[in-house]
C-alpha cells in the first residue's frame, strides 16, 4: 500500500525545549497526568470531513489543497481516504476518528447503490481495524444537510418524504457506527432550524426532530448499540435559528420529549463561541447536568461570527476545557475530537500533522495545567469557602427544605442589614493565580 508521508516520521514526545516542529512538547502519551494516561485522558479523534476532504474551498473560491489522495474515482478517493487517514493516525499516535456517512462515501445514482457502496468502505474500515486494534471508532454521524433534498431541514423539514429519506439514511448511519464498534453517535442539527417564522410550524418541526431522535435510539438498541446519542449544540449557521441553540436550550428539549436518557453533549468549542458562551460555561452546563460527553475540539475567531473550525492553539481554553473534563471524571464513552481543519492558505498536504500537532499538544499543555489547579487547590478553596453559608445556619436549613418562607422572614427580621455577610469576588486575585499555576510548571 501507498505511504502518503513519506517525508513524515512518526511524531514522537521530545518534551518542551526541542525545536523539532515534528515533534510533541507537551503531548506525552503513556505520561500519567491527574491520575490516567495523558492518551486515555485525551482519547484524541481524527475528523474524517476537514482530514480527509476538506480542501480549503470557501464561498469565495476553489480548494487550495488537493485531497483526491491520488485517485480519480469516487471509489478509488474513498478507499484512498481510508489508507491516508489510517497512516496518519499511526504517525500522530491517534487512536479514535469519527466520521459522516458521506464523507466516508459520496452519494450514488440512488440510495440503494449509495448503501452498497458505503458498505464496501465500511467493510474495508472494519478489516483495517482489525489489523491494528489501537483504531476505533469514537461516533458516526449522518450528513442530513449538504444534499439539496436537505435545503428545508431533514428531521425537520416540512415535507414527510423528506423526513422518511433522512430516517432512511440515519437507519444506515447507525448500522455504520454499530458495526465499527462506536459508542458514540452524534445528532448535529445541519440545517434543523428555520429562517423565518413566516413560512415555518416551528412546534411542528421540533416534535418531528423529537419523533426522528427518538425513533433511533429505538433502532439502534434494538440492534445492540449500547453507546451513547449526542447533541451537537450551535446556535446559528447555516440557519439563522438552528433549534439546538446551546446546552440549556437542548437540555430543555431532552427533557420535554424524555430524551434525556439517552442523549448527551458533544460540545464544540467554536459553537459556545457563537452562541456567546465560553466553552467552559457549556462544559459546565453539560456537567452540572449529568450531559457531559464528548468534545469537538476547535477554536473561533473573536473577530469573526463564523465557524472558523480552527486547530485549538489558545491555552487558556484548552485548559479551562480540560479542567471540566477532570472535574467530571473524564470521559467514559466520548473523547476529544479534532473538527478542526487547516487554514485556506495552510495547503500543504503535511500541514495536517503541523495543525493536529499544535492541536494535541495545547490540549496536552491545558490538561496539564488543569491537574495541577485540582492539585493546587486554590481555586477550588476559594469556591469552597464562598459558598460556606449553605453548610451550616440557615443556609443549611433552606437546603434541607426545613426552612419556610415565613421563617426566612423571621430570620431576616431578626438579623437586620446582611450586606456584611459578603466578601470579595477576588476575581483579579484568582486570575493572577492561574496564571501563576500555569506557568510554574
Ligand atoms: C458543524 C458541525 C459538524 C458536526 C458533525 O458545524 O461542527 O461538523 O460536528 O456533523
Ligand atoms: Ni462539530
Ligand atoms: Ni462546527
């Protein structure tokens, strides 16, 4: 078989003052950080769409990058894919990828054909699995929203036909992920939200999605899928207003259609971003909430309203991430995703290992800083004692639910003026000690 990277070798840890751009600084796999592996911690995926397909073309203009992988036909590109990805998980030391049906596969002449063929490329992962058992599967997912039949909404769209053909693909979808061993299968909403409420049922359309959801998870543990469904929140884009808004929003709709068993998060961090949230406010949401996941690793522009899908590079993001993660207990069916590609102008073909590069290793360096925090114990103190009136006294009473209104009364009665009862938030003193705990490491 081919090697697509003859010039890259595989990346290995050489610790913080090499200068080898091919190399880890931070990411040290076997390394036991915060009490498991860095690489069990981590559990870093490859995404098939941006890896092995995206090309850089933007609404302005063509690929920069040729991702046909020396092929011509869509069979042979597919094929193709599945070599190139593997070698170059092999090469970085990932073990997990995830994947759209049709990123895997195109579309044929019909459904039945464009079935058999994903099957070919499924089989063919399977076997490539086989051979090397450090490859899994960490979720599969379905492209309900490139295909023009899509333009409406799939679950969500106001022509049944429409819903039956993307039930029909998301059916086949989770025969995928099933039979590559995935405990994970992801719902993003694609173009499940409307433009305006003009032309739009909006109750409709979301019992429908709800129909749709629920639907699946019957199916898929009919056929023994024992994993995890998630939601990929975004608040906009392609839509104006896509129904998964955020984690409270879907939480809310988990709960209103009694999903929330079997549904949690898959957060991503540049769709926190749009929806005005930080990426740690909807990892903590998810946790608060028994929905934490998985994760889709990238980063926004903050001067830009879009989904840039950039490789994470920020640290003190990867670090307030991994600090949810520890806080947690770590992920247990889901794992850190790369939905991340290279800039348009970053077109070389080896840019992938330089971008997953900077990628793992700024996540490896916000898991380390993040253990040492929980170590540290400073932040954690000064919540602790913050909130130190709700273990005894009245605040106590109110948890227990022994207090009543009519005694709050008589305390507050009784107590006069409370605005001693306060202290400083010290939020410049805790920032000034996170820096200090990142950089003493
Ligand atoms: C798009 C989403 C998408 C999901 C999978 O913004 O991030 O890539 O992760 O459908
Ligand atoms: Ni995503
Ligand atoms: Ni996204």
């Amino acid at each position: 078989m081919a090697e697509f990277f003859k010039d890259i070798p595989v990346i290995k840890y050489e610790g913080p003052n090499s200068t080898n751009p091919l190399s880890f600084k931070y990411y040290n796999p076997d390394e036991v950080v915060g009490g498991k592996t860095m690489k069990e911690q981590l559990k870093f995926a490859l995404s098939w769409w941006h890896t092995m397909g995206g090309d850089g073309t933007d609404m302005f203009g063509v690929g920069t990058t040729d991702k046909k992988w020396g092929k011509t036909t869509p069979e042979e590109i597919s094929f193709a894919k599945v070599d190139a990805a593997f070698e170059i998980m092999t090469k970085l030391g990932i073990e997990y990828f995830c994947f759209h049906d049709r990123d895997l596969s195109p579309e044929y002449g019909s459904l039945a054909e464009t079935n058999e063929k994903l099957d070919r490329v499924t089989d063919y992962i399977a076997e490539k699995m086989k051979a090397d058992p450090t490859k899994k599967l960490l979720w599969g997912t379905a492209k309900c929203f490139d295909h023009p039949r899509y333009m409406h909404g799939a679950g969500t769209s106001p022509s049944a036909d429409v819903f039956a053909y993307s039930a029909a693909q998301i059916k086949k979808a989770v025969e995928a992920t099933v039979k590559l061993g995935g405990n994970g299968y992801v719902f993003w909403g694609g173009r499940e939200g409307y433009e305006t409420l003009l032309n739009t049922n909006m109750a409709l359309e979301q019992d429908n999605m709800a129909r749709l959801m629920k639907m699946t998870v019957d199916y898929a543990r009919s056929i023994g899928y024992k994993g995890d469904f998630y939601i990929e929140p975004k608040p906009k884009e392609p839509t104006k207003h896509q129904y998964d808004f955020d984690t409270a929003t879907v939480l809310g709709f988990l709960r209103k259609y009694g999903l929330e068993k079997d549904f949690k998060m898959n957060i991503e961090a540049n769709h926190a971003t749009l929806a005005m949230h930080t990426f740690q406010h909807e990892l903590r949401v998810a946790r608060d909430n028994g929905v934490f996941g998985s994760i889709d690793a990238n980063q926004g522009d903050m001067l830009l309203g879009w989904d840039t899908d950039q490789f994470p590079t920020n640290i003190y993001d990867t670090t307030l991430c991994m600090y949810e993660v520890l806080k947690a207990g770590g992920f247990t069916n889901g794992g850190l995703n790369f939905d991340a590609k290279a800039r348009r102008g970053s077109f070389k073909l080896d840019d992938i290992f330089y971008s997953y590069i900077a990628g793992m290793d700024t996540f490896a360096l916000g898991l380390r800083i993040a253990a040492k925090m929980i170590d540290d114990g400073r932040i954690d103190k000064f919540v602790e004692d913050r909130y130190s009136s709700w273990t005894t006294g009245i605040g106590a009473d109110i948890i227990s639910g022994k207090a009543t209104l009519e005694d709050l009364e008589k305390y507050a009665l009784e107590k006069g003026e409370v605005v001693d009862s306060l202290s400083s938030g010290r939020q410049e003193m805790l920032e000034s000690i996170l820096n200090n705990i990142m950089f003493s490491l």
